[in-house]
C-alpha cells in the first residue's frame, strides 16, 4: 500500500497526557465514534478530532486537538494554551 491508500483508509489518534484507561493531565474526553462516522457515511476523513480536559467537579479547562499520526498539535503562537483553537495539527520537524 502507498500512503495515499493508506491515507484514505487508516488514521491513528494519540492523546497526549491521557492516563492508561482514561483521566490523567491531558485532555481525554473526546467523540471518536462522530469522527469515524463521518468518515465512514460521508467521506469526511477526520483531520483532527476536538479533546477535552475535564477537571473533578466535570468543567471543561482545557481543549485540545488530537492530530492524525504522525501530525501534532502545535501552538500558533498567539491564544490561550488552553483552547483548541490556538493550535493546528502539523508534521513533526525533525
């Protein structure tokens, strides 16, 4: 298989931070299976899939984008290092 068909058929989602069977420091409450819908019934391969860091009493405080392997999150620069949107997913640079 080349890496286009790769690419259309398979994509790995590390979640950074996320504890073995869930909880931990990291964001690690996310909607895997609306992302694999999508892909599935639409065609719409995910390009990233929104993650949540939820806190003891269940508030949100912290959001953060899972990229497709071998992409990361990697901060814009500018924005709260807390919300997803100051973050884009983007090939590691070795």
């Amino acid at each position: 298989m080349g890496r286009q068909q790769v690419d259309e058929s398979v994509r790995m989602f590390f979640a950074p931070g996320m504890a073995h069977c869930g909880g931990g420091e990291g964001p690690n409450t996310f909607d895997a299976l609306n992302a694999l819908e999508q892909w599935r019934e639409q065609g719409k391969a995910p390009t990233e899939i929104i993650a949540s860091h939820l806190t003891a009493s269940g508030k949100v405080d912290r959001t953060r984008p899972l990229c497709p392997y071998p992409e990361v999150a990697t901060y814009k620069g500018a924005g709260s290092i807390d919300q997803a949107d100051s973050f884009f997913c983007a090939a590691v640079r070795h």
